[in-house]
C-alpha cells in the first residue's frame, strides 16, 4: 500500500484527503477515490451547464441588446477589462473563419461567468428581457433575480475548475450534495429540456447514495 502511494499519489496531496487526525492510510486512499467517483459524476451536468449558459447569454443579449454584439464588442465598450483580454485571445485562437459560432465555443467558461458582475449590470442586466430569455423557468416576481442567481452560478465555476484540476471536492463545508442540488436547479432555470437530459444522463444521485 504505501509503496502505491510513494509511486503514484505524493503524500502532500493525499494528505488533502484527510478528515480528521485519526486517518489512516487506507482511509485517505478511500477519500481519495470518493472524491474521482463525485467529480466523475459531475461531469454531465457541468457539461450542460456550460454549454446552455453560454448560448442562452448569447442569444439574450443578441436578441434584446446587440445582435452583432460579439462580432463586435468594442465599438460602444461593450466589454473591458479582463473579459476584453479574454475576448481577444479566443478571437487569436481561431485560425479559421471567424464567426459567432466558433467565438461562443472558443471563449471559456470564465469569460461567460464574468458577464454576472455588477460592472455588467447597465450594460446587459437592466436592460428589459434579459435576464429571463437567459433562465426562462426562474420564478417570476422574485426580486434581484440576477443577484440571487450569481452566487450560485460562481460556486458551479469554482467547482468545475476545482474538478478540472484533480482537487477536492468531497468534503464541500456546504455539503457536494447540495451543490449538486444547485447545479440542477440552475440549468433547469436555463432549460428544462436540459434537465430532462441530464436526468437521464447523471449518475451523481446513484453514486451519492451508495457513498
């Protein structure tokens, strides 16, 4: 077993996976496998998320704000910043015809989670029909709609990057079960269609009850 360990997994990251002082070695490795098996499962769903979210914020903006507006975002300063930067390197990235499509698959998912800053608010969010042609099942009435949904939709961000780079992602102080609830309930609020999907796709609640 621990020459496993010294082979393959170094002991600062296995020492990640420790709960409690009283942890042996076997019980990190457990937590360790746990903690693939979650962020396998999550997989579907942060796939959906990601792709609904972006092409629902695109087709919004398109249809209540600018239609040409990532064609061309500069010509009023539509974007700055850091979404400028990130702009920019993806329309350097395509080596093809430049079209929206290929911006929209190009740009991260960070670029797209950046748009819900406040710095964003008088340039998309107030604008009329914005926010619910971007989540068209999000309760009517509910006031600070985007204010509510932000939060939510950065925690899902910093899970798929905690995922994407081997980190843990078991012992969430919120409970990783309860993310899961927020991440379904998000895309839901983007597309109920994308939630008929994944509830035929997602394994998370299998694998959640038989931890």
């Amino acid at each position: 077993m621990q020459l496993v360990y010294s082979n393959i997994l170094s002991v600062p990251r296995l020492n990640r996976y420790k709960l409690n002082n009283n942890d042996n070695e076997v019980d990190l490795l457990n937590n360790y496998l746990w903690n693939i098996k979650l962020a396998e499962a999550f997989y579907p769903a942060l796939a959906l998320f990601e792709v609904v979210l972006r092409n629902r914020i695109d087709y919004s903006i398109s249809k209540n704000i600018k239609q040409d507006w990532l064609l061309k975002p500069n010509t009023d300063k539509f974007l700055i910043g850091i979404e400028l930067q990130s702009y920019n390197k993806a329309l350097n990235n395509i080596k093809k015809r430049v079209t929206k499509d290929r911006l929209i698959s190009e740009l991260n998912l960070g670029f797209w989670i950046s748009l819900f800053k406040n710095f964003y608010n008088h340039v998309i969010w107030d604008k009329p029909n914005v926010f619910y042609d971007i989540c068209p099942l999000y309760p009517k009435g509910v006031m600070n709609s985007k204010k509510h949904i932000s939060p939510k939709i950065r925690k899902i961000h910093e899970l798929r990057n905690k995922i994407s780079h081997h980190e843990p992602i078991f012992d969430e102080p919120n409970g990783i079960d309860n993310c899961y609830r927020d991440l379904e309930q998000v895309i839901f609020w983007l597309s109920p269609e994308a939630k008929e999907i994944l509830d035929k796709t997602s394994r998370f609640w299998d694998i959640w009850n038989k931890k």
